[in-house]
C-alpha cells in the first residue's frame, strides 16, 4: 500500500491549512476537496480536520489562515 517502511509519512509534506504560504494552503485545500469527494462514497459519522502541525506554537496568521482555509472548505460543501 504504501511505497516506505514509515506508512507513507516519510513522503509529501503534510497537508497543512494553517500555513503561511498560500501556495501551501491551495495546495492543501485542493486535497481535502479530493477526500471530500471520496468520503461521499463512503459512509462515515465524522471527519476530522486537524488544524495545523504537531509541535508549532500558536500564531495568529496560521490561525486566521486556517479558519480563512476551513470557510472555504465548508462553502465548498
């Protein structure tokens, strides 16, 4: 399934909607668009969108980007 001995982690950087760039952002948001439209097919009770990193520190930009990133996602659906 996967192409590494780490589950797929040591690959792509991950998807992050609370980054600075906004290359990164679109980038990331195009992909959860695509699990959107997977997860339609299958039936689930929750999705979760983890905000963020582990271990950065909170930043107004990242949090404003991220919640600019989660609106979209929402109009989206």
């Amino acid at each position: 399934m996967y192409s590494d001995y780490e589950w797929g982690r040591t690959g792509s950087p991950p998807v992050n909607i609370a980054s600075t760039d906004r290359a990164h952002r679109i980038d990331a948001m195009d992909e959860i668009k695509r699990a959107l439209e997977v997860a339609e097919q299958i039936p689930f009770r929750f999705l979760v969108q983890h905000i963020g990193n582990p271990d950065e520190e909170f930043d107004e930009r990242k949090f404003e980007a991220a919640m600019t990133c989660v609106e979209h996602l929402r109009a989206f659906r």
